[in-house]
C-alpha cells in the first residue's frame, strides 16, 4: 500500500500495491466483489477476430499475434478491476518495496507450476526480463530501461533494482510482466515467429488452431491458481474460441446469425441499425450499454511528422478544419459520440481551461520553447454548426496553410519554395472509416489537396504502421489513470525512430521527453495530475492529431447464453473471465 511506504521508514511488505493510498481487499479477502464466487463451470464462448493471424508468440514485433494469447500466462500481479492503479499478489504471494522505490522483490507461490508440472522459479522470472529486453518487442527495452538488475535473493525471491531517479509507478510496472518458462525458451529462437503452442502457467492453453481461421483455448482443469482470492469466480467458461472474419461487416452479420455469441461494438451505425432483428425483439439477442470510468486516451486522425508536409504545426493545425464532427456525429454517427479534446479524455487527467497553480508551475520553465498560446488561450478545435458547410473553417485552413508557405498553383496546393505538391493518404483497415475518411477527403481537396484514402488488409496495414509507412492514419491511445513509463512509447523522442512503437505521430520534442519524465517520477498523486496537465497541454498546442470522438460506455451485443455478476466491475465489462455460461 503505496500510502503506508510514503511515510513510512521502513519498507512495506505485503500482499498488494496501489498507487493511490489503502488496497480494498485485505490479505484475508476470499474474492472480488464483483464476481459471483459460486459460478459455474462449463460451456463454451465464441467471439471474433478481425484479418488473420499467424503468431503464438505475443512477446515479439514480427507477425500478427492470435487473440487471447495472454490466458495462457501469469503475471507476477494481477489488477482488479473495481480498482484503479492497485495489484494483487498473482505469481507472487508477496511483494517489497523501499520507501524509496529504489527497488522491488517478489516472493514465488511454492505450487505456482507451469502445464507441464514443472514449478516456476524465480530463474523464469529472471529470463524473462533479459530475453524481453534483448529480443522481445522493441516496446519493452523503453517500457523497461530503468530495470538496471535482477536477481535471485533467495530461494523463491526475485529482486529488480531501478536507476533513473524515483518512479512509484515501476514496482507495479514489474508486477505486470508476463512470465515465460526459461526451460522451454532455452532451446528455441525467441525472435521467431511460431505456429508451436508455447507452454504457459495460465488458466487457459490452447487446444487447437487453424492459422488465420480460427484458434480455441482449453480451460486447464488443474490449474495451481485456481483457487486463489484472486481467481475465485473468473475464468468459468471451459472453453473459449476466436473465429476470424475478414472485416467488421462479415463480423455483424455472423454474429446474427449464431456464428458466435458475443461482441464489443464500436460502431455507431451497426449499433443504432444493425440488430434490428426477431432474435433481439424476443430477446434472445441482447444489446447492452454498461458504464466505462475508464480514461477514453486519444481516438484520432494521426499526422506523421517524420514526412516533410507535417513538420509546421501551422499544416496540421490547418488540416484539423477539415474534419466537422458536428456534422458527422450527427449524420453518421446517430449522436452517440462527445467530441475528444484530450489525450486523457474522460478522465481529471484531462486539461481544461488555462494553466494555473502547479500545472503553471510546471511550464513556465519551458516559456520560450513553447507556443505562447499555451500559457494565454485554452486550447478549443474547430467547431460548426452541422449544417455540412464548412465554408468559413475551409478559409482559416487555407490561411495558415499560406503562413506555413503553402499556395494554390492551378487548384493544386504547393509549397512556394520546394514546389512540393501536397499529396495525403489516409491508411485505413477498417472499411467501415471510409464513409467517415471521405468528407474530409473532400475538404481536403477544396483545399487544393491530393488527398485520397486506402483500406488495406490487417496484417499490411500492421507491417506498414510498424515502420510508419503512412501519411495519416486511424489510432487510439488508451490511457490508464495512472500514467507512467508508457508515455515515452507514444511520445518520446527514442521511440519516434524505433520500429513498433506507438509514437505514430513521429513526436521528437525535448519538452515533451522532460515532461514524460516528471510525469513517471511525480512523487503524490496530486503532482501526477498536474504533470500530466502539463504533458496533455503541450502534446494538444502540437496538433499531432485531429481529435476523434469517444463515448463513457462499453456497447455489448450477446446471445442470451451467458449469467454475468450483478454489478459488472466500473473498469471492465469483463467478459468471458467473469461470466458465465447458462
């Protein structure tokens, strides 16, 4: 409990960790609230992949990973889900930390055993940072940098040593970490693609698959965690199965017709008209809106700056007129959405207004590297009255679009020093953000723009967002209530040249790589707010993107087959680890 390290002068010892003062459960807890303790076992769920897949080895950038893959493994913690920014023991039946967070142990459960018998050690646990951070995933060498050691320090004890100054956030960090048997791994090629099952400690393995068809997962009916607090009601349903169709579309129609029984839509349009079917009038088929406290990130048009037409921020301020979300929201959308105006939106991490108390205090070191907008206007996008003429935001655009040294040459817009004409492709995977992609097309054009958009399949589109090879593109940032380490991945400047990141926007920002760093090392929760404030208002005055939309629930659609707790947990909707089948 983070509260008792901070004043504390001795280290906390104990069952959990939380970021933000007292754990819920205590050591003696028997399960979460929001499970049913005696739900039963059995049955089967079906849901849905989109594209293909052709890789069990989530841990690595090459391939498309299957869906799912994470069942088959523990980590060393494991959040709830009524909780923000707390972790209970998984792996690990204890954890230490100094009050100065320096450091972090973690003691082994003595049963915890992989599928084929064999215990896990704390040698597991020590292979899996070093290959991580040597072949894994280029995400984990940043997510990671500041693990300068681990060791063994005693018979089931682990102990990660951090460098880099203070960061509450990194013991949990660890407690995240998947781990791998280092008895498997050993004699295999990490870096490699494979179609093998890997051997896993989870709840779940998998039974059988058909590369980019189909992949089912078994329940593991000895599982050694089965009957911890932590376990007690998930993980009901025996057998859980991902069929993949090749695009949303096909996805809705074979979820009407019983091809599987439950999915998370998110589109407007198939929600307001696609289920309009018998099966939902008699009830058979459910449509349901459960309340989502998460922070909704950042859904977004994203430029990338590493081409030569996005580097003033004059161009892509300009470029957000195009898009009328009024109009679209309306149109399209069926009023479902709010308008994004934050990269942690729907959450108090999200900046209003204009800086003042500590957020102030924070930037005004920063005064003369920054736009003097972010210390003197709030920042607002571009609004219409949704009547589809955007007229008048078509001629800010191609006012700063002038300032920037872009001109019309024969309805053809060119810088006036290099003659480059400007050209934009939107790169979608989704069929269904065409109709969305093809009026801002439009204004583009009126613009005197090239733009034009193209839909490709799942595994180019992922091949060409892993080396940014786009002009625009559609992403999301999801954002925890606690951010940390994971800032740098989407914003830092190492990780706009590193393959695999998710620093679509090619941001390379000193301000931005300091702000990333007080927001990891805030010392209360109260500094976290406002450093993330801070990072927030910088990162929108950079116009990186043209903000999307977002809604504060989750829209399920299911076959009446399933029993589900009473109160769904306000983080997660759950399913299919605390349902359960009729």
């Amino acid at each position: 409990m983070y509260a008792s390290i901070t004043s504390a002068q001795t280290n906390y010892q104990g069952h959990a960790l939380s970021l933000h003062g007292d754990v819920k459960y205590d050591a003696d807890f028997k399960h979460f609230d929001y499970v049913n303790p005696n739900a039963p076992k059995g049955g089967e769920a079906k849901m849905a992949g989109l594209g293909t897949f052709d890789n069990l080895n989530p841990f690595i950038l090459k391939g498309v990973p299957a869906i799912g893959l994470g069942m088959t493994y523990n980590t060393l913690l494991t959040p709830s889900l009524d909780e923000p920014g707390t972790e209970y023991g998984a792996l690990a039946e204890s954890v230490e930390v100094p009050p100065d967070f320096s450091w972090v142990a973690f003691t082994l459960r003595a049963n915890a055993r992989w599928h084929d018998g064999k215990p896990v050690m704390v040698e597991d646990v020590i292979f899996t940072m070093e290959i991580l951070k040597e072949k894994g995933h280029p995400f984990y060498r940043s997510y990671y940098a500041n693990v300068s050691s681990v060791e063994k320090t005693g018979p089931r004890t682990v102990k990660f040593s951090f460098s880099g100054g203070e960061n509450r956030e990194l013991p949990m960090i660890i407690g995240q970490l998947a781990i791998v048997p280092k008895h498997y791994w050993e004699g295999r090629n990490f870096e490699k693609t494979t179609t093998e099952p890997p051997l896993g400690s989870g709840p779940y393995k998998i039974e059988s698959l058909e590369i980019g068809r189909y992949i089912t997962y078994s329940r593991v009916e000895e599982y050694w965690g089965r009957d911890l607090a932590i376990n007690v009601g998930q993980n009901n349903v025996d057998v859980i199965r991902y069929d993949y169709y090749r695009d949303a579309t096909v996805a809705v129609e074979a979820l009407k017709a019983g091809e599987y029984d439950f999915r998370a839509e998110n589109s407007s349009k198939d929600w307001a008209t696609a289920y309009e079917i018998p099966a939902f009038a008699e009830g058979r088929l459910i449509k349901e809106l459960v309340p989502d406290k998460n922070s909704s990130g950042m859904q977004a048009f994203w430029f990338n700056t590493r081409r030569s037409k996005f580097v003033d921020p004059k161009v892509r301020q300009a470029l957000n007129y195009t898009f009328d979300f009024a109009w679209t929201n309306t149109n399209l959308f069926y009023g479902q959405y709010t308008r994004t105006t934050s990269f942690f939106s729907n959450s108090n991490l999200a900046v209003t207004g204009l800086p003042k108390g500590q957020e102030l205090e924070i930037l005004t070191p920063y005064r003369d590297r920054l736009p003097e907008e972010v210390f003197t206007k709030a920042f607002e996008l571009p609004e219409t009255d949704g009547a589809g003429n955007i007229r008048q935001n078509l001629r800010k655009a191609r006012a700063l679009l002038a300032e920037a040294g872009w001109e019309i040459k024969g309805q053809t817009l060119v810088h006036y020093q290099t003659r480059e004409v400007m050209t934009i492709e939107f790169l979608l995977v989704s069929p269904s953000f065409e109709r969305i992609v093809g009026p801002i097309v439009q204004n583009m054009k009126r613009l005197g723009i090239d733009a034009t958009l193209r839909t490709v399949d799942r595994a180019q589109y992922q091949n060409r967002m892993n080396t940014f090879d786009f002009d625009m593109t559609v992403q999301w940032v999801r954002q925890s209530l606690s951010p940390g380490n994971e800032q740098r991945d989407f914003w830092s400047s190492e990780e706009a040249d590193t393959d695999g990141s998710r620093n679509w926007a090619g941001i390379k920002d000193p301000v931005v790589d300091e702000l990333i760093d007080k927001v990891i090392s805030a010392p209360d929760r109260q500094s976290l707010v406002a450093t993330t404030h801070a990072l927030d208002r910088v990162l929108l005055w950079g116009f990186y993107v043209i903000p999307q939309w977002h809604m504060q629930a989750h829209r399920l659609v299911y076959w009446d087959k399933f029993g589900k707790p009473s109160q769904l947990p306000p983080y997660q909707h759950g399913f299919p680890t605390i349902w359960w089948r009729k």
